[in-house]
C-alpha cells in the first residue's frame, strides 16, 4: 500500500460550514492519501479512469478501495482545512 500525493495544486472552497479541496490522484487498491485538512466528513469519488473507485476515512487518512489500478478527482470535504 503506497502512500499517494496529489498531481495538481488542490483549489479550496467554502461552503457554509464545510471546506472542500479537490485533489487528482491515482494509484491502486488499499493507497492511502492524507489531505491537507482536518476533520474529514465526507468525500466524492469522480474516476477519470473506467474503474470503481470506493474508499474509507480514519483519522483524517483515506483508503482507497478498488479492483486495480485508477485515477480519479477526489473532493474531500471537511470541517477545518
């Protein structure tokens, strides 16, 4: 399991109580990538690749799940960040 960084400089945004990030990334099943942000709630997946891409969050550290190898938009969105 890598540890994976982002390809693109992540834009921010508010919105009301959340702020969201967006980061490119791509790896493979069980990578796990660290978002600059704290308190993660909630995350949308969007693949660039023909791939389902699931995940879970723990500690602020997300893991990818997947059946092979992917690349994807992924839109955290947190409390503080």
């Amino acid at each position: 399991m890598a540890a994976l960084t982002q390809t693109n400089t992540p834009s921010r945004h508010v919105l009301g109580d959340y702020v969201v990030r967006h980061y490119d990334l791509s790896g493979n099943n069980g990578d796990t990538f660290t978002p600059e942000q704290v308190g993660v709630a909630f995350l949308t997946i969007t693949p660039t690749t023909a791939i389902a891409v699931g995940a879970t969050v723990t500690n602020d550290v997300i893991t990818f799940v997947t059946a092979g190898a992917w690349a994807a938009r992924v839109a955290v969105f947190s409390r503080r960040g």
